[in-house]
C-alpha cells in the first residue's frame, strides 16, 4: 500500500502555486525529495537480486503487487485528495517468501501500476520517482525489521513469526508515511508531526491486516496449503470495505467541517443578520457549540469591538474565567489572562481588528509542575465587502511539542558530539599504534643490564594502555558498540575501578567477594565503566559528609520463583554486582525514572551515567536492579551470566616475543605510519610481510602472489578505508582466489562489531588496534595454527548491508 504517494502534495502545490507547482517547490523540499531518490536509487541498485525464486512464485508475487495497486480509493486530504490500496499485504508476503530485495522489485512494480494506471492526471517523472524510492526505503526496512526481531517462516511462534510479522507491519508503516509526510510538511511548510498525526495515522490498522493476510498466504505456500488461499479474500475485502465507509466518512465530515467555518462566519455578522435569522442560528450554534466542546484547542470568536461572542470551554479552561463572566469578558481580558503583556495585548487587537492582518503569540503561564507554554493566533473576519466584522482567535497549549523540540535538540548534539569522539578516537588510535608499536620493538632491543630504561620503557606501556582505554571508551559512547567479550574475573577489575573512583574523597570503600568467584563473559573495559559509574553516583549521593560503599560479588543461582522482578532474566548461574552506599536514598517518585537518559536529581549532572550502565549490561545479557529506602541509602545489583570457559590470563607485554617465525604476511592498512611500524614488528618476529594501501590493491598482490606459487600464509585487513574498499569487503575475493588462507581483522574502531563477531563475519582472528608485539605474535600464532578444515568450511562473511554473499564454488 501507498498510503499517501507524491499525488497528494502534487495537487496541493498545484492548487496553491498554479500549474508551474514543480517549479514552485520550496528549496528543503528540493533536497528532501532528492535526497530520498538518490537513497532509493543507491539501494535499489545496489541491492538489486542476482538470484530469483521460481518462476510461478516470482510471477504470483508480481501479479498480487499489481491486482491490488489497482484495486485503489480514493482518499481525501485536508483540501485535497491521495489514493491507497492494499498493495502492501503483497509486499510483506514477497518478504517472507522470497526475501527483501526481491520484495523490493514486486512492490516496486506495484507502485509504478498504481501511479501510472487509472489515475486522473500524469504525474512528473521526479514525483513517480520520489513514490517508487520511499517504497524501497519502506520494504528495506520492513525486511531488516523482519530479520532482526528473528522472523523465521519454518518456526511457528510468536517470538519466530507472528511477534516480527508485527514488527515488520509498524515499521513499513512508520517508514513509508514517514517519508510522504516530511515531504508535505515540507512543501506546505506545515509541522511534518502534524501532518503525519492528521493524514495518515488512522490508516495504520490497514498495514497489520495485510500482515495477517501475507501471513496465512506465506503459511498456505511454505506447507502447500493452496486450498487455504481463498481465505485471505476475506480480511482483504473487510479492509478494503471497512477503509470505504472511512473515505465516506472523512468526505462527510470535511464537508461538515466548512459547513461548521461558514456558520461562524455568518455568526459573527451584523445584528440585523443575527435577527433576521433567528431560527436557524440557533439551530447552527446548538451544532456549533456540541462541536466546540470536542475541540482540545481554545476558540474564541470576537465582534469589531473585541467582545467575546463565542468562547468554548478549552479556552475558558486555559483562561481560567469564571462561568459567569464568559459571556461577559472582554478579548483583553482573556489575553491578559493567557499571560499575555498588556501592551501586547493592544498592538495584537489594532494589528487583527483594524488593519486585518493575523498575529502570531506566544505566553508562557506559572502551572505546576511545570510551566505552560501557549500559543495564540487571531485571524480578521469579513463580510462579503471585505471589511472586517471580528475575528477568530485559537489558543493552543505547545508546552508537549516545545519541551520534545528541546530533547531532540539536546539528543542532537549529543549525537554530534558522538560523532566527533567516534571520529577522534578512531585517528587516535591509528597514533597510538605507532607508539606502541615502536615501542614493543624498542623493549625487545632492551639489554639485560639497561634496568633503568626498561622500567621507563614500562612506563610509557602504562601510559599507552591507559590511552587505549580512554579511546575505548570514546568509541563505545559514540556508537554503542557490541561489547567485546573475554572470559574473565571481575574481582579484580571490580576492586581497582571502586578504589580508583574513590581515591582523594571521604567515601570508603568495603568489599565482600566470595573467593572462588565464576568467570563471565564480559567486555572488561565497559564492566569498569559501569562500576566506576555506579561507585562515582554512590560516592556523589553521600557527599559531602561521606560514608562507605560496600561492593559485594556473589554467585547466585536463579530459578523461576528467585528471578529479580522488572527484568528479563533466564533461569540460571549469575555473578551478582552490589554496590551500596548510606545516602539518604532515592524518592520513591523516582525509582522508576533514573535509568532515563537526561534524567538526573542532581544539579550538574548529565543523567547519562545510569543510563549508559543500563545499556552497558543488557547488551551483556543480563539485568541491573535497584533497592532503595528514604535514609537507609541505596543498592544497585547488577546480574552477568556467569561462563563454563576458563579464564585466560593475559600475556605479559614485557616478556620477548618468540623469533625465528617463518611464513609470508599480506598487510593491508590505508595509514602509511601504522603499516610501517606493523610491518617491521611482523619481521622482527620472521615473517616475509608487504603492505597494502587499500582493498583493491591487496586483493592484487595476493592474487599475484598466489599465481607465482609464492602465497601468502596470513593476510591481516584493515577494517575501515576511508574513501576505499575495507577489509569486511575485500574478504570475499581474497577467498576467492584461496578459501582456506588465515585472514586477520584489525581495526582502530575498537568496539567494531566485526571484531566483537569476526568469525560470523568470515575472519579467523582478531586484532584491535593499538597493538603490542606480543599481541599481534599471539594473533598470528593463533591463526597460523588453525586446522584447514575448519578455515575452509568457515562461512563467508554478509556482504554490504547485511545481505548474506553466496558461496564461491571453485
């Protein structure tokens, strides 16, 4: 279904700016509408199938796409009208059936159908384009939502099928109106939400219907079911009669509706008018009025004088007047009222009622919690003359739409901000490679007897890992990266963050760790980050008078009568996290909010840090809870599942590395310093190693190599190529010509989620960047052992955009 194609900002333009509308576009609506064909182009080229399903499933996938485009309404906008049809129960069978990108081809051919055919006036080329690329960005993400909420035809149940169904129906929703939406708000520079809320909101059920129709046909197909097809006619014909009687109804109540705009105007006429037709105008102000008390907005009429000759029962509300003043108050009084200025007041009445032009105000009243900001426009009446008889004025109360005008400020700039860290740390840690790098080479020059240099050279170890972990952290707040997981011991890390936060401060710390604690598989440098998180607000919460922080880490087992409530927990090991403090403790109005992003009770603080713990560990798998009572202080309790793998104590960096290694190494790295210093640390180690700029080149030296007989044994690709083809992409055809060669990942992205999943992703090992001597000699042994069996039998990697690459039959 195209609920709402570029037909119908083509006939409001056209009715606002006359036959030459496409020239008359607003310059954001220019680019948006570009914007939208050059990503609808971009992934419909480049997402085009290479492979098709049969022929009679592809051909009865087309022929529904087409049957109901044709099958339209038409669907009446505001002043103007749209069509829609049913075309996108198709367009999610085509997505179960056959997958996205051919979903994409058939809702294309849909679209095309329902714009070219059985319509009242060709459309311009662009806007049959604009509708074509929203339906590819809407089946795009339609199937990406099918995908990742786990929507799987051969498992029937509501987390497998029907529960991503619905996920898959309110995204193709949300996105298709959307973007027709942005585009009507843009061209009539109207609020884009209003629009969307107006138009387009009330055709939603129609989108989980047709989920409920492509559902029994995807069922009736997948289990050869044919017989069951014929019962999809009937939701389809309920829908499409049920939207009928809505058009029928949308037509009668805009019609309605000028009715109701002409009896205000004759009501606010003269006095012999009134007279004359006493009867009737109280026929029409018993309608009137019944009208008005349904509407949220104030509306108050007014005579030349500024009179009040209608005041409805919102405005009465937000004026706060007395019921025996209403018929009796003045417009001056209600404005004053409304907390606008006095002198305001009379610029707004002369501007309105004498020079006829509408005015535009906003006030802002004391109300509690929160204060309200309203907004108040009057527009002149007049006669058939022309002269101005009174006037309409509408107050409204913005205070929702500001305060959601302010987040999504703040949200963007936090989001800029993310950006620039994302971006800082990335080149930081291309940098810092070239320290460490030279400086594992240099601690391996290092004679027995120059004590004193290696312990500086130690210490700018320290100092470099340090870095690397502030880097870190800058990556994982400015993407929220996929944790990267190591089986691991949190006692320690627990107890040196808790130390480390409470250093120079009167809070104390106290722990109670069981001994024999269980591993976890935890990304150690983010679990810190939540201990240091929740320690620094424990530490915060009993300022400045101080007190202790306990930290207790425990197993725990849990069953279904032991789960913590309010969380999502499986029955099963955990390690649980305490932290407690002795503050006065959180209100209880509270609790449910501190895990809100922004939300903080304190006057500087951010109202991140709780937020980014949360975050922090459901993408571990598991839950964070808190207790707290007025004076007895408060207690977070983190739950990590717990690990049956051994933990693996890291590799001392200071010990030398193993020599004398043999084997060819292809690197490829787009950063000449980090290539260099790489590649000398590879042949320190004794590998034959030649350095690559970028994908295409390396993809050409290791084919050349392996014509000569001279293959490569590891090849290690540089994940991100600014401007070029990066390892995830260069992968594939270094497979091609040798599928069982190693093939390393590295990236100074280190929260990178190819590197959290490398082997989902095709890699056999990883290496995050800044790198040691002794890690990269660990990364390389470890690959270089690797059986050829399994490397061969190793799946290939998704390609872009997370479509799965086929094989490679050699």
């Amino acid at each position: 279904m195209l609920p709402v194609p570029a037909l119908a900002w083509r006939d409001r333009l056209r009715r606002r700016l006359g036959p030459a509308a496409g020239g008359g576009l607003t310059l954001s609506a220019r680019v948006y509408i570009a914007a939208v064909i050059a990503a609808g182009a971009t992934l419909f080229v480049e997402l085009v199938p290479r492979d098709y399903p049969p022929p009679v499933l592809l051909a009865f996938l087309v022929a529904g796409a087409v049957l109901l485009s044709l099958f339209k309404l038409r669907l009446p906008l505001a002043k103007d009208s749209s069509t829609m049809s049913m075309g996108h129960a198709a367009d999610f069978t085509a997505i179960i059936l056959a997958g996205t990108d051919v979903a994409m081809i058939t809702a294309s051919t849909g679209v095309l159908v329902q714009c070219t055919f059985r319509v009242r006036r060709r459309q311009p080329l662009y806007r049959t384009a604009f509708s074509v690329a929203s339906i590819v960005l809407a089946v795009q993400s339609a199937g990406l939502a099918w995908r990742v909420s786990g929507g799987d035809l051969a498992a029937l149940s509501v987390s497998t099928f029907f529960g991503p169904i619905a996920v898959m129906a309110l995204v193709y929703f949300g996105v298709s109106s959307a973007l027709v939406a942005t585009a009507i708000g843009l061209t009539t520079r109207a609020p884009v939400a209003r629009v969307w809320h107006r138009e387009f909101f009330w055709s939603a059920p129609a989108y989980f219907v047709s989920a409920v129709v492509a559902a029994l046909v995807s069922l009736s197909v997948h289990y050869n079911t044919y017989v069951l097809l014929p019962l999809v006619a009937a939701p389809l014909y309920i829908s499409y009669r049920a939207y009928q009687l809505s058009v029928r109804r949308l037509e009668e109540e805009r019609q309605h509706a000028i009715e109701l705009s002409a009896a205000l105007a004759r009501a606010t006429q003269s006095e012999a008018a009134l007279a004359a037709e006493k009867e009737r105008l109280a026929i029409e102000s018993t309608r009137l009025a019944v009208t008005l008390r349904t509407i949220g907005d104030g509306v108050v009429s007014v005579d030349a004088a500024g009179r009040v000759l209608l005041l409805n029962e919102a405005a009465q509300k937000l004026a706060s007047l007395a019921r025996d003043r209403r018929d009796a108050a003045h417009l001056a009084e209600i404005l004053e009222a409304l907390g606008v200025p006095p002198a305001a007041v009379r610029q707004a009445l002369d501007q309105v009622l004498v020079t006829g032009v509408p005015v535009h105000l906003r006030s802002e009243i004391p109300a509690e919690p929160h204060s309200r900001l309203l907004q108040v426009i009057g527009a002149p009446t007049r006669d058939g003359e022309g002269n101005v008889t009174g006037a309409v004025w509408v107050v409204r109360d913005v205070s929702d739409v500001a305060r959601i005008e302010h987040e999504q400020a703040k949200a963007a700039r936090l989001e800029s901000l993310g950006v620039l860290a994302g971006g800082l740390a990335h080149d930081f840690n291309n940098i810092l490679m070239g320290i460490v790098g030279n400086l594992s080479l240099s601690q391996g020059m290092v004679r027995p007897d120059q004590k004193l240099l290696a312990a500086r050279l130690s210490s700018i170890e320290a100092a470099c890992a340090r870095a690397r972990g502030v880097t870190t952290q800058l990556l994982t707040f400015s993407k929220g990266g996929a944790p990267v997981k190591t089986a691991a011991s949190i006692a320690e890390l627990a107890t040196e963050c808790t130390r480390f936060t409470l250093s120079g401060s009167t809070v104390a710390p106290q722990f109670d760790i069981t001994p024999d604690l269980w591993p976890t598989e935890v990304d150690t440098v983010q679990i810190g980050q939540v201990v240091q998180n929740l320690v620094l607000n424990a530490m915060q919460a009993m300022a400045p008078r101080g007190g202790v922080v306990t930290v207790s880490l425990q197993n725990v087992e849990l069953d279904a009568d032991s789960l913590p409530s309010g969380t999502a927990l499986s029955p099963g090991r955990y390690v649980c996290l305490t932290v407690q403090d002795t503050g006065p403790g959180i209100p209880p109005e509270h609790l449910d909010r501190i895990f809100d992003p922004y939300f903080s009770t304190k006057e500087k603080g951010s109202g991140l840090g709780l937020a980014v713990c949360y975050s922090i560990v459901h993408a571990h798998g598991g839950a964070i809870t808190v207790d707290s009572e007025a004076g007895a202080g408060t207690r977070f309790s983190v739950y990590l599942p717990a690990s049956i793998r051994k933990v693996v104590q890291p590799v001392e960096s200071a010990a030398p590395p193993p020599r004398g290694l043999r084997g060819r190494v292809l690197l490829m790295d787009d950063d000449p310093m980090v290539a260099e210093v790489a590649q000398e640390m590879l042949e320190s180690l004794g590998y034959a190693t030649q350095i690559a700029a970028s994908g295409a080149e390396a993809i050409e030296r290791f084919r050349a190599a392996d014509a000569n007989g001279d293959g490569f044994d590891v090849v290690i690709l540089d994940l991100t190529v600014p401007g070029g083809m990066g390892g995830s992409d260069t992968l594939p055809h270094i497979r091609d010509v040798r599928p069982d060669v190693r093939v390393i990942a590295t990236s100074g992205y280190a929260d990178d989620p190819v590197l959290a999943r490398y082997r989902e992703y095709g890699f056999d090992g990883v290496l995050p960047k800044p790198f040691t001597l002794a890690e990269l000699t660990r990364a390389v042994e470890e690959v270089h052992a690797a059986r050829p069996a399994e490397v061969a039998a190793r799946l290939l990697p998704v390609g872009p955009l997370g479509r799965p690459r086929p094989p490679v039959s050699h």
